[in-house]
C-alpha cells in the first residue's frame, strides 16, 4: 500500500490506528479515580506527543541513519516558531501559511548551518551544531530583539496587521485551519471515562503521519541506503564515485525541515515563540529521544519521544501529597518512608527516573526500546515454538506407540 | 601512450622519500603488476592513483586527462576502481547492498536525491548486482552483514564491488594476502575470466609470484620508491636487480 512493504504497511497501519484513537487509548482510568493522574490523553500533553514526534523523526533520519550527531537541532526547532508567529501577525492566522513558512525557514537555515557543520566530522561537527545553536540562542535574545522580542518572547497582538483576515473583533484572535479553530474540542462521555477530542491535536496527528510515512519512504529508498552507507564507510563511498557530502547536507536540510514543522505546530498550538526553545537544553532532548527509542529505526523516536513527554508531564506532577494518599493504608511511620524514598524521583525529580532509564536503556538495550520489544518479542516466540517442539514430541511418541 | 602515464612523482612524508621520481606507463587492456618489498612505496603509488594522496611533484594521466587534483569520487567515476590492502567494504550493509551501492554510482553518478524511489523496486539493480555475486560466488551469501564476512570473503565482495562498475582501470592492492591457496586461485580465475570478457586495464600489486606470474604482462619491480625494472614475467625471475631488492629486505 502506497508504495510500501507489506511490513512497512504494517508498521504505518499500527501508528495510524494508535494516534488517531490516542484521546481513547492514552485515557485508560476513569476520570477522577485515583489512578487519572496518569491519563495522558488531554490535547496539550497528546499535541506535545505527536509535534515532538515530528522533531525524532526528522532528527533520525540524520543522526539514525548517516550517524552525524546533531547537538543544535533546537535551533531549527525556534526557528520554525518564529516564522509561524510571524506569519500570524502578518498574514493569516490559519496554520497552513504559518506551517509552510516554518519548514522553509528552518530548511534554509539547515543549509547554511549544514554546509559549515559538515565540514568535519564526528566530535567537532557536534560542537560546530552545538555553537550555533547557541549562537541563535543568544542573537534571539539579544541583537535580534525587533525580530524575535527578546526576553518576553514574540506573540500575536490586537494591532498586528494580518492582511487575509482583516481587523479581529474584540479578542485576540485564534489560530485556526480554514475556520476551525486549533483549541477547540469535542468531550465524550461513556460511563466514568470522558476523551478529549481536539482540532489541534488531529492537525498534529495528520501531518505527523505524514511525516512519519515520509520517514519510511526516505528509509527504504536509494537515498537512505547511501546514507546508511555513510555511517559505514565514508572511504568507501568517495572511492565508489559517491559525493558525500552533498549526501548529509541532503539529510541535515531534511532533518532540519522537520525540525522546522515540529515548531511550526508548537506555535501553531500556541501562538508564542520564545528563545527558550532553541536551547542546548532541547537540542540535547531530542538525542535523547531517538537513542531512548533505538536510533535509526524508524519507530524508536515516536516512541522515545512519548516516553520523555509522559515522563516530563506526568511523574512531574505527583507530589507528597500524592504519594501519602497512595501509601496510607500503611502503618503511619512506613507511610513516611516510603515517601521519603520516592520523593527524590518525582515532582522536580522526574529528571532522576528518565536520568536511571535512559541509563539502563544505553548499557542493556544499545538499540533502544525497539530493541526491547523486538527482544520481548523473539522470547514470547522462541516459547510458543519450544512448545510446539513439545507437542510434536508428543504426537510422535504417540505415532510410534500405536 | 599507455591508458595511465605517470612522470615523475615524487612524494616525501617527513625525511622519507616514499617515493621517488616513479615513471610508469601502463599499455590499455593489460595487466601490469608492481612488486617489490614492504614499505618500497607501492600502496602509496596507488594512492597517488585515486586522489587519497595528492604527489609533491610529477604528473598522473588517465586517459589523456590528468588526475591530480581531482577528488576521489571524481577520479572513480573517470573509470579507476580500487581494492584497497585492507578491504574497504560497508560493514554494516548487507553483501547485496554493498554490491548494489556501486550500480546506483555508476547510473545515478556523484549524487542523485532518490529520496520518493525504492531500492526494492530497482530491478535492475538488484539483478546486475546479483549477477555479479553470483560470478564471485557469493549469491548464497547475499543476505549477511558484510562485517560478518570471512576475510578472504570481505576481499571477493571489495572486487565484485569494483568489477560491477565495470571500470578501464582496476587498481588491485594485495588482492590475495590472507587467503588460502584455492581461494587464490579462485581470485585468478575470476580475473582472468573478467579479462576475457570485456575490455580491462588492472594494476595489481602482489606479493605471491604465482599470482603475478598467472596473470601480468609487464611487471615493474619498485625498491624504496624507485622503479628498478620493466619486464616481461620471462625476463624478470632472473633479474640480478630484482634479487637484490628482495635479498635486501631478507637482510633486514
Ligand atoms: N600516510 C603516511 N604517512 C607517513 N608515512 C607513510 C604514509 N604512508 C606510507 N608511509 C611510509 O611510506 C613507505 C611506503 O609505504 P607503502 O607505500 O605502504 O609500502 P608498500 O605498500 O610498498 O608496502 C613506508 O615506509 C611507510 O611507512
Ligand atoms: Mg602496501
């Protein structure tokens, strides 16, 4: 289906089922059971899913398959919300222009950025990604202040001009794609559970599928195994006839373009861009991200990406007094021990736990949570067929009695 | 004119005099074989070939066209292939991707952006790609990672992945060190083979003398980067020059 492996179609029916049904399946507990405060399925955390998706995926397709690992894809990241602000402000506050800009703008940026950075290789191409990440960082903050507004960060305001919508009507206006608006959803009710369904998220988990399929295509083509080779053997490939350097460039600007949407949709969501986004901090999340989910699959980052999101959202939110509600049917002293001991890796230390995880996942599982499904996997089958072995036996044993 | 022609180069690395005035003209369609101690200068003459050392001095011809100066990729798709001493294979490809990565250079060139196409839909490819593993005997094997390979293999893959291209000029160093006697002849088949099949020029650097005496024309005997000898393999075994540059190595 649509050009792809029967595996691929597989993997792609999998993600597509999974995201559009995400309100239903990421919202498992009753509303107001003890147990909601790990429901992850409101707008704001599921939109956060699927546009940092969007961010892995991209950043895969450079550092999963040539192996050039960026440290300043947040730029890109930045980059793509202010372009969209900017299209808000001036043009329309439909998503459509303010998306499209953002993937130009980053791309164009890649570009320049690329073709420095990649003049070298391993460690100092890093650092050359890392410098210039930082260098945006620090120009948004400061020279570049009537670009980007500096400190309080750049937002849509009642005299901004936006030539296709004429003037607004009382409020600020909101983003919206052809007049239905980004915030706006519908709750249904069935029994205890409610689910959020949301504009903003199904415009997200459209163009991430996109994205995602994408992905795969780039995986699976002429130009994916040239960049697999790459990572294998530069050597090789210049003594082949094979420019590499155009090769990365080709998959920096892609990544970049990815990048640049992931922030498109931030600012899309939520017409805000701050330098914050650009940070070392973010750049370093996405690494994170597609090595916790296996880099160079081509699930592992939408997975990694989840896993860091829910964590960040979550674990972040349980406090003392949560953790006394669940441990007070002990006796009063081993009730305050046992907050005392997962205190450290909750609230502000969420950070901890996803610290200890990403850890256990780099020394156990080198290809990621990937890897760990498919090692689960292969055990779950390697069983059945022992099984089958057993059976076999038996109706052998039984052949050779009659 | 031979189909490379090089004059006078030179190459120093620090006080060593790697190599040193080399001439060296080889005839279109022959097979010419250099051989010489270790450390003469030999993989670094080579070197001089395909862009990976630029000579302090002196001039590289290919084809009526100079070559200095040029990029390896640029010189790879002049027509010069190489296998290197150490075999250059992508490790982490499969055999059949490592094979394929050649025929998508020599169609596509330097750079194409097939980034909506897909390999498994590249019959063609596939097929030429196989056709040649299945002529280095390898089709059973087009399935592993080539890092897996035996070391005699991961050198047949580095060749096929030069002959697919179908290059005028094959540079071959030490194409049979580390294999065993069959394997060896093997690889001297399969060369002679190619030779006969189509028009080849190839340079081959050896230390086994059944090697070189089964398959070249000339010979060039090289001594601490300078050319001692041209001969024909009749001409040579006796060579008074020729046992002393390798009576030298044995003394050292
Ligand atoms: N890149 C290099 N830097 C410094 N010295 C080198 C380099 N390459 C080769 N040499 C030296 O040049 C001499 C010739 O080496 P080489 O061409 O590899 O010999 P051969 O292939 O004939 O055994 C050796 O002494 C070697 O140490
Ligand atoms: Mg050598």
């Amino acid at each position: 289906m649509l050009g792809l492996e029967r595996k691929d179609t597989y993997l792609m029916l999998a993600v597509a089922f999974i995201t559009l049904f995400a309100p239903i399946i990421l919202n498992p507990f009753p509303a107001g059971s003890a147990l909601a405060q790990f429901n992850a399925g409101y707008p704001d955390l599921m939109q956060r899913f699927v546009i940092f998706g969007i961010f892995a995926i991209g950043f895969n397709i450079l550092f999963g398959l040539t192996g050039y690992l960026s440290f300043g894809h947040a730029a890109f990241l930045g980059i793509g919300s202010y372009s969209a602000v900017w299209m808000f402000k001036l043009l329309s506050m439909n998503v459509i222009p303010a998306i499209l800009l953002s993937i130009v703008m980053a791309g164009l940026f890649a570009l320049v950025i690329g073709f420095v950075s990649l003049r070298r290789s391993g460690i100092y191409f890093s650092i050359l990604t890392l410098a210039f990440a930082q260098m945006s960082y620090n120009l948004a903050y400061s020279v570049l202040t009537p670009v980007t507004n500096g400190e309080t960060g750049l937002q849509i305001s009642l005299n901004d001009p936006r030539i296709l919508d004429g003037p607004s009507n009382g409020g600020l206006p909101v983003t919206s794609l052809f007049g239905a608006e980004m915030r706006d959803s519908t709750t249904l009710f069935v029994g205890p559970w409610s689910w959020d369904f949301s504009v903003g998220y199904y415009v997200c988990a459209a163009l991430m599928l996109l994205a995602f399929y994408l992905s795969v295509r780039i995986f699976r083509s002429p130009f994916g195994m040239m960049l697999r080779a790459v990572k294998s053997n530069q050597q090789r490939m210049n003594y082949t006839g094979l420019n590499t350097r155009p090769y990365t460039l080709a998959a920096f600007v892609i990544s970049g373009m990815y990048a640049g949407l992931a922030g498109g949709l931030l600012a899309a969501m939520d017409p805000l861009a701050g330098a914050d986004r650009m940070q070392w901090t973010a750049s370093g999340e996405v690494v994170l991200m597609t090595i916790l989910g296996g880099a160079g699959t081509l699930i592992g980052p939408v997975l990694g990406a989840g896993f860091i999101k829910y964590f960040e959202n979550i674990f972040s939110k349980i406090n003392d007094g949560i953790l006394h509600q669940w441990f007070a049917f002990m006796p009063d002293g081993l009730e305050n021990v046992m907050v005392t001991l997962i205190h450290p890796f909750i609230g502000k230390g969420w950070h901890l736990t996803l610290g200890i995880m990403f850890m256990l996942v780099v020394i156990f599982l080198p290809g990621g949570l990937v890897e760990g499904a498919q090692r689960t996997g292969r055990l779950f089958r390697r069983r059945d067929r022992n099984a089958g072995h057993v059976e076999s036996d038996a109706a052998r044993q039984r052949a050779a009695a009659e | 004119m031979g189909i490379l022609e090089v004059k006078g180069v030179n190459k120093r690395f620090g006080g060593l005099q790697a190599l040193g005035d080399v001439n060296l003209s080889v005839k279109e369609n022959s097979v010419h074989a250099i051989i010489g101690p270790n450390g003469a200068g030999k993989s670094t003459l080579l070197n001089c070939l395909v862009g990976k050392l630029i000579p302090d001095s002196g001039s590289v011809m290919f084809d009526g066209k100079s070559v200095l100066g040029r990029k390896p990729h640029e010189i790879n798709q002049m027509g010069i292939s190489r296998v290197f001493q150490t075999p250059e294979i992508f490790g982490d490809l499969s055999v059949l991707e490592n094979v394929m990565i050649p025929c998508f250079a020599r169609r596509d060139g330097a750079f194409r952006l097939h980034a909506y196409e897909t390999v498994r839909k590249e019959a063609d490819i596939r097929e030429q790609a196989e056709a040649m593993l299945e002529d280095v005997d390898m089709l059973d094997k087009r399935h592993m990672t080539a890092s897996s390979l035996s070391r005699g293999d991961k050198r047949r893959l580095e060749m096929a992945m030069c002959l697919v291209q179908a290059p005028k000029l094959l540079l071959l160093d030490e194409p049979t060190a580390g294999m065993a006697r069959a394997d060896t002849n093997n690889t001297i088949d399969l060369l002679k083979e190619i030779k006969a099949k189509r028009d080849i020029t190839m340079c081959i650097i050896e230390h086994d003398m059944h090697v070189v005496f089964s398959l070249a024309e000339r010979i060039t005997v090289l001594a601490q980067g300078t050319p001692l000898v041209e001969e024909t393999p009749e001409n040579i075994k006796g060579h008074p020059k020729v046992r002393e540059a390798y009576l030298g190595e044995a003394q050292v």
